[in-house]
C-alpha cells in the first residue's frame, strides 16, 4: 500500500458521505443507501478510473492495487450515510426528547428507562438540531459528546468483530466452497487487477459496452430534459421501484413488480444461474403462498417494521436462514476448528500467512468486540433472554445477508425479519419488560432498516485483498477501518451543522428526522406501544412458522448434498423469498437467467464472456445517469431535486 493511496482513500471516504447528504437532505435529489454495494462510492470511483486514464498517459496514473486500496476503504466508509447508520443513529438518540409530549406519554414509558449517556438528553440541544438555531448560535457540543463518545466505541466494536468474522472464513468461502463473489469480479473486472483482461481502458472500447452504456444514459437524459420542458413526455421506462409495472395476480394476493435495474442486472450476469433460479422461484411461491393465505384467512397478523411483506412467509424465511448459517458453519468446522486451534495454541495446520490479519488476532479480537457489546447493551438495560436473543438474530442475519450477497451479487435485499422483531415476538412485553424493550429500540441505531450494519461489503474486502500483493494485504485491515471512521465523522459533522445552521433536521425531509412512522419516531412510537400492553406475549404462530421454515430449507439443504446431480433449487431463494425489497429485483434476475441460459445454449462461455461487457455498460450507463440527473439538480433544482434511483 502507498501513502498516495491511503490519502486518496481516505478523500473518497468523506466523500463518499458527505455527497450523498448533500444531495439528499439539502438537494432532495437522488439517495445512495439503498444498495449494499453503495453508489455513494460507485459514482466517485468510477469518476476516478476515469481520470486514472488520463494520467496513466502521463505515467502518473494509479496501479491496480491501488486502485482497489481506494476501492475498499470507500466501499466501507459508504455505508456510514444515510438509513445504513447517520440517519437513524442521530433520529434514534434525539427522538426521544424532542417529540416527547403530554399526549404520547414518552417520559413515563421511554425516558424513564433510557441511561442519560445514551441519547441527547438536552431538550434545548434536539429543539435546535431539529428546528435550527437563531443567527449566532453555536452548536451544544457538550450534550452530544456522551453518547457520540459511547456509540463511537460500541459501533466500532460492532463494525471490528464483523471485519474479523468474514476475516476468519475468507479461505472457507473462497478455497473451499468457491464461492462467485459476484460484487467483487465486477471491481476486478473494472481495475484490471490480477491480469483481469476487463480494465476500464480495454472496456470503453468495446461496442457491446457502448451499447449498453448509451442505450442507458439517452434514458436517463431524455427523462432529465422533461425537467425543463414539460411538453416533452418521459419515457416510462421501469428502471427502479419509483416507477414500476405493476402485475396483478388477484385480489388479496401481493402484486409482482416487473422492473429492469441495469445494477441488479450486472451483478446478476456474474452470479451462478442455479441461484438466480432458485430466487425468482421461491418468490413467486411466496406471492402464491401470501395470497392463498390471505384469501383463506389464515395469517399470523401484521408485519413488524422491515420485515417481508408477510410476516408467516417471513418468519418462515428465517428459520430457513438460521439452518443456512448452522449448515454453513457445520461445512466450515475443520477450517474452523483449526484457526481456533492456532489462534489459542499457536499450533495446528492453518495458514494465515496470506490473510489480511492473523488467526489468533482475529479470534481474540472477536472475543474482546463480542464481550464489550453484549455488556454495553447490558448496561443500557437489556435483561440477559432478550440480549441472548437479539445478539443470536443478528448473528444469524449478519452472516447469512453475508453468504447470501457473497453468492448471490444481490445488491438490494433486506432481511426476512429484524433481530428486533425475533426479540419482541419470542418474549413480548411480558416476557422481556419495559427496560428491555426501550434498550432494544436503542438498537435501531445500527441496525436499522433489515440491510445490516456493514458486513455485506466487509465480506468482499478479504476477497479483493487476496487479489492485492501479500505484502500489502496487512496495510489493508487498518486502512479499512481508518476509512469507515473518516466517512462517519464526516456525515455526521456534516448533519449536524446542517441541522443547527441551515434549515433544520426536521426539513430535511427524509424519514429518520420528519416524524415519519417509518422512521425513529415510529420505532419509539411502536415500542411505547407495545410497552402499554401488558397482555403482549409470545407469539406462537410465528414461532411455528419458523420451525417450518427450519425444517423444509434443512431437507432442501440434505436433498440438495446428498443427491447432487438431481436439479434441486438452491436454499438462499427460499430463506429470502418474501422479503419486500427482492420484488424490485426479481424481474430483472429472471431477465438476466434467461440471457445467461440461452448464451450459454448457443456459444458455450466464449460468448458469454463476450457479452459481459454489454451488462458492465448498461451499470456504468446507470451510474452516469444517477450522477447527471443529480449534477443538474444541484445547479438548476437546488432544494427541489427529482430522486431517480430507489431499490
């Protein structure tokens, strides 16, 4: 690693946030925290391959390796913005106080359980976050330094025991089960590392590129000049969910969503055609199923927040995630028992010599993460059964959104539930306390909105690294971490002094500070709620639903490595099958299924790998496009932009 690519790095990083606030909360253009490959990164990036080309003319341009340096710590550092952490974390810890009121009893049901360090607990310091200061005011520093010093420590804890976790089954996943890691041949494809022959160079003078590139971005910029001219119609194009086709199938069933996403495509040309099966079947069988269920009255209720768009299917859903992980974690157990074995005798046959941190170093570090936030939680007031059981759900979401989008390339997808709703609907209210209910709701800080909190694009940094020099694999772990750390200090330094010194957080006008039910307001809202019901408890149906989800996704699994040359659909579709963001994406895995089978059919891999670069144009196409509309936004619509990327 070199010093010019640790500073670029860290410059991409703070960018890497700092533009995506800006266009959303002060533009109110284009958003970049819905894909777990963030074009909060993907758009800065590509802009700097680009000037790379130019002076790589001069001999100044950047190595490989340096590029995917850069690449790594901006990809981290994109998930601080936006509903991945600012947004909730600063709606989540100043909620609470400032739409306190007579009429919805939070002081007695919430700020009575709440530790003063772990939220602004000044009113006067959450009125003028969110309503503005008066000409002269200066930010109360001093009533945000406790809980921005208490999380700081706690997310970074999180955020280390996820680096070490997807460190330690680096070789499981890539030498032993060879998994595609579709996100990460798509950066090698655009960096040339490693000999890849797909360098940006070699792409742009491609036709199939070109084809892909233009067709995309003329959509994109007619649509931008109806912005100015409304005689112009805009071409209905359904590229994301802001304006899908919507397909009915009959009443009471949920509606299918037939979208071409030019991201989701790319990613899903790279990603084995078994998987991409496996999810569009089991989707649609969740559509039949919710349908059926629905129209025979045999539902379990309503959904909690984030969670699939049928909470039986969902639930279903995570039983069959939690067999995933364990079957995973079962293959995995010789490597496993040996980076265990080094790591706490210094023996065994494990080599961690080309690992971006050691064995013993990731195992301890692990620990030491795992122990300080299970006892930070403690300490918010989080009894031991509810605690166990959050940190068990997010252990099994974390790791199974990370083998799932490590196989998949799915860039947009949630989880089946929360590890908050697994929490409330095993214990209730009478099982857990009011205590343990307001401490879990401070865990919307960092795992808000069902995507996790940055292990998705963690799991890809150690299969770029093993694509780097060995000698500079080391440098990479720190540098990862040194860009995560600049790109939340920057969003959040960035929020709030836009929310003191210009309009205001709550004229923002994005869900995490308006008062919105989707956002920390509703999170609080539904937890002093749930806290008033006293009769709330176990609910047994869901229970029972995972328990079938279990057992259906382990026969999956037994049938499909016990009998390998029998055509069986791959689990991953199953355990994410009602999940409410994948609707967005299913057409367009099919489309890309279809095109991949019938390339294959007729020119056998040859012309397969010819044809990658018409997909990685219409992604970049995408890219420019987002890019543009936003650039015109900020000129000519300051404050009134026109969003035109959504899952």
């Amino acid at each position: 690693m070199t010093r010019r690519a640790f500073l670029i790095g860290l410059a991409v990083s703070a960018w890497a946030t700092l533009w995506p606030a800006y266009s959303s909360l002060i533009v109110r253009s284009s958003r970049a925290d819905f894909a777990h490959l963030s074009e909060a990164l993907l758009i800065p990036f590509i802009c700097l391959l680009g000037l790379n080309l130019l002076l790589e003319r001069r001999g100044l341009g950047l190595r490989p390796s340096e590029l995917l340096t850069i690449c790594c710590m901006g990809m981290i550092a994109g998930m601080m913005q936006g509903e991945w952490l600012s947004g909730y974390f600063l709606g989540v810890i100043t909620a609470p106080i400032y739409f306190a009121t007579p009429e919805n009893r939070w002081e007695e049901l919430l700020l009575h359980h709440l530790p003063g360090w772990s939220i602004v607990t000044e009113r006067g310091a959450t009125v003028g976050f969110y309503e503005g200061l008066p000409e002269g005011g200066v930010i109360p520093w001093g009533a945000w330094v406790p809980p921005l010093a208490w999380w700081g420590t706690f997310l970074f804890a999180v955020l280390l025991a996820n680096f070490c976790l997807v460190a330690l089954l680096r070789k499981q996943w890539m030498e032993h089960e060879r998994l595609t890691f579709p996100i990460a041949s798509v950066v090698l494809e655009l960096t040339g590392v490693s000999g890849s022959e797909g360098t940006l160079a070699r792409l742009v003078r491609s036709w199939r590129f070109q084809v892909g590139f233009w067709i995309v971005l003329l959509v994109f910029a007619w649509n931008i000049t109806t912005w100015f001219v409304q005689a112009i119609p805009s071409l209905p194009i359904p590229m994301n969910s802001l304006n899908p086709r919507v397909i009915s199938i009959a009443r009471g069933f949920p509606a299918f969503y037939f979208e071409i996403h030019p991201m989701t495509m790319a990613f899903g040309y790279f990603t084995k055609s078994d998987v991409l099966l496996s999810i569009c079947i089991f989707h649609v069988l969740a559509l039949l199923q919710s349908g059926l269920m629905n129209r025979f009255g045999v539902g379990v209720g309503e959904s909690d927040p984030w969670c699939s768009f049928d909470p039986a299917i969902g639930w279903q859903g995570f039983g069959g995630m939690m067999v995933f992980v364990a079957w995973g974690l079962y293959v995995a157990r010789f490597h496993l028992r040996e980076v265990f074995r080094k790591a706490f005798t210094r023996r065994g046959e494990a080599d961690d010599s080309g690992e971006l941190i050691s064995y013993r170093t990731a195992v301890w570090l692990l620990l030491g993460c795992a122990v300080y936030t299970v006892f930070f939680l403690r300490r918010a007031g989080m009894g031991w059964g509810p605690l166990l059981a959050f940190w068990f759900a997010t252990l099994v979401l974390y790791l199974g959104l990370a083998r799932i989008i490590v196989e998949s390339g799915l860039v947009y997808l949630r989880g089946p539930i929360t590890a908050q709703a697994f929490t409330w609907q095993v214990f209730g209210i009478s099982g857990m306390g009011p205590a343990s209910a307001v401490a879990l709701g401070l865990t919307y800080t960092f795992f808000c909105d069902a995507k996790t909190f940055g292990i998705t694009a963690l799991a890809h940094i150690p299969r770029l690294g093993a694509a780097m020099n060995p000698r500079s694999r080391r440098a990479l772990f720190p540098a990862v971490l040194a860009g995560a750390v600049a790109g939340a200090a920057a969003v959040i330094g960035f929020t709030l002094h836009q929310g003191y010194h210009t309009v205001g957080s709550y004229n923002f006008g994005v869900v995490s500070f308006n008062g919105s039910s989707d956002g920390a307001v509703g999170i609080w809202g539904l937890h002093a709620s749930r806290i008033q019901q006293e009769t709330f408890g176990t609910d047994w149906y869901r229970v029972k639903a995972l328990g079938v989800g279990a057992a259906f996704n382990g026969l999956l699994l037994y049938l499909r490595y016990r009998f390998p040359a029998f055509p069986i659909l791959h689990p991953i579709g199953f355990t994410i099958s009602a999940c409410s963001v994948l609707s967005s994406s299913v057409s367009s895995l099919f489309l890309v299924w279809l095109v991949k089978t019938l390339l294959l059919k007729l020119g056998g891999l040859d012309l397969y790998r010819r044809t990658a670069p018409l997909f990685l144009g219409m992604f970049l196409g995408y890219l420019a496009g987002v890019g543009l509309g936003i650039l015109v936004d900020t000129v000519w619509f300051n404050g009134n932009g026109h969003p035109l990327n959504d899952w």
